[in-house]
C-alpha cells in the first residue's frame, strides 16, 4: 500500500540511526537512509544525521553520482565545525548543523555566541545551511539563551533552538512541566525547536528496562499546536502528562493537512518505529509492501 504523509508530519523525523541506542554501523544506516528515500513515506523522513567527524568515512560509502543530504552533529569544537563543513565531499549536502553550546550548569551564552557566529557565516552563499541549531541544556541560563537566539534569528541567521527530552540519566528528561514552560517560551519568541533523545514511542509511557518515563513524540505534537494556538503552559504539560492518545490524536487530526507549528522534529534512531505508531493511531494512512 502506498500513500502520502499529511503536510503535518513532513520531515518529522530525522535519521539518527548511528546514534543510540540503536548505534547502526555507518554502511548499514546509509543503505537504510536510501530506502527510506526511495518509499512511500519518504516525506516523514529529514537528513541522515552524521558527526562531523565521521564525514569522511560517508563519502567512501557515496556513488560517485550519488547526492546525500545530511545533518551535521557537532563533535568537534565549535571553532573546528565552520572548516569541517567547508571542506565536505561536494555530494554530501549539509542541511542544517547541530551542537550543544553547553554543559548543564554552564552559561550557555558565550558558546551559543560562537555558534550563531557559525551561522551568519553559513546562512549565506550557495551551500547555505537550512539551519544551525544550538542545543540548551535545561538549566542555567536557559531564557536568557533563548532571547539571544530569538534575537540573532529575527536579525537573519539560520538559527532555532534544541533540547534534549531523555539519555542515560534521569536528570536528562525534563518533567512535563519543565517541557512546556521550554515550548511556550519558544512560542513567545517565535523561535522554532527541535528535540533529541528519548522519544521512542507516540505516547508517553515507562520504559521497564530503565524505569524512566518517556515523552511521547504525539504528546509533544499536540503540545506544539496547543501553544501555537495561545495555551497556556498547563494546558501544555496536560497534553504532555496524557497516557491516553484519544486526547492527543484529535488536535493532530484537526491539523493534519497544515505545517507543524514550532516544533521542527526530532531524531529516532529508527525510523519505522515512530512511523509504525503514526499508522497505529490513524494518523498516517499507509502500511508495508510485503
């Protein structure tokens, strides 16, 4: 069966496939990456996303006609990452950078100054980023950092903010309240968002191997469209609290055929995972060849 993914859900999920937990040898995340392009729902999938440091490694894996597009996850100084960049395989298109700019319990401005700096510089020209973003950590600093960004993105550069929602601490997963008051102050500042970690299912549950409670990633999306359209940060984290996808499947089929308001998406190291629940639950309208 074949069908198209609603407008709501493009580009939802990014290719993390070498990262963990699923930790995919890079030939084997690329030979997936390719199929994932090439199907029917090719249209929920973003970039693969590689560290800067493995660039070289993906294009010996690359045809000699072949074009990738990718996402760069910093793994090098922030100053090393403008050069990591430039010199690329000319088959391999960065569409966006990501790096953390801190620490929990570090001041994040003087790094995320460095890497909207990085930004200005590859918003431009004709292998212009889409965007860079700069991972916060959920602590310190935190709403100064977003102004910053707010102001630098409404200034021009390509920039928007990311978070982390899970890891191998319990520290590493934001309560639900912690998670909305960080959306409606994306929201307050027109500053768009994307997440990693953790979202491994469409509904919020307790992972019984790690004892962690997990975000849901169709929590979060009914989170994001509750904020865009004026909620307030409880109303947020009630969508985000919810166990129950009756609540949070509605406001998602309500806005199916419209763009995802502020929230970009998120990396899974699977991809038929997360595209699995969406058939689950109704919201995309496809199935597997056989």
């Amino acid at each position: 069966m074949s069908t198209q993914v609603p407008a709501l859900l493009d580009g939802l999920v990014d290719d993390a496939a070498v990262f963990p937990p699923g930790s995919a040898p890079l030939p084997d995340a690329v030979a997936a990456h390719r199929r994932h392009r090439t199907a029917w729902y090719a249209d929920l999938v973003g970039p693969l996303l590689v560290p800067a440091t493995r660039l070289p490694e993906l294009a010996g894996l690359l045809g000699a006609d072949e074009r990738i597009a990718v996402g760069v996850i910093g793994d090098v100084p922030l100053d090393r990452l403008d050069e990591t960049r430039a010199t690329v395989d000319p088959r391999i298109q960065v569409r966006q950078v990501e790096a953390a700019v801190a620490r929990r319990g570090e001041d994040p401005l003087p790094g995320l100054t460095e890497l909207v700096t990085l930004a200005r510089r590859a918003g431009a020209g004709p292998a212009a980023l889409d965007a860079v973003y700069a991972e916060l950590p959920l602590t310190f600093g935190l709403m100064g950092a977003l102004d910053a960004l707010a102001a630098a993105r409404a200034d021009g550069a390509p920039v928007a903010a990311k978070f982390r929602t899970g890891g191998l601490a319990a520290e590493l997963f934001p309560t639900p309240a912690e998670l909305a008051a960080v959306i409606c102050a994306c929201r307050d500042r027109g500053l768009p968002f994307k997440l990693t970690a953790g979202l491994h299912q469409a509904v919020r549950h307790l992972d019984p191997e790690t004892g962690f409670t997990h975000h849901g990633f169709v929590n979060v999306l009914a989170a994001a469209l509750a904020a865009a359209g004026g909620a307030p940060v409880a109303q947020v984290a009630e969508l985000l609290t919810a166990t129950d996808p009756r609540p949070l499947v509605r406001p998602a089929e309500a806005g199916l055929d419209g763009p995802r308001p502020l929230w970009i998406g998120f990396g899974s190291c699977s991809i038929l995972e997360p595209l699995t629940d969406l058939i689950r639950l109704g919201l995309v309208n496809g199935g597997f060849d056989a």
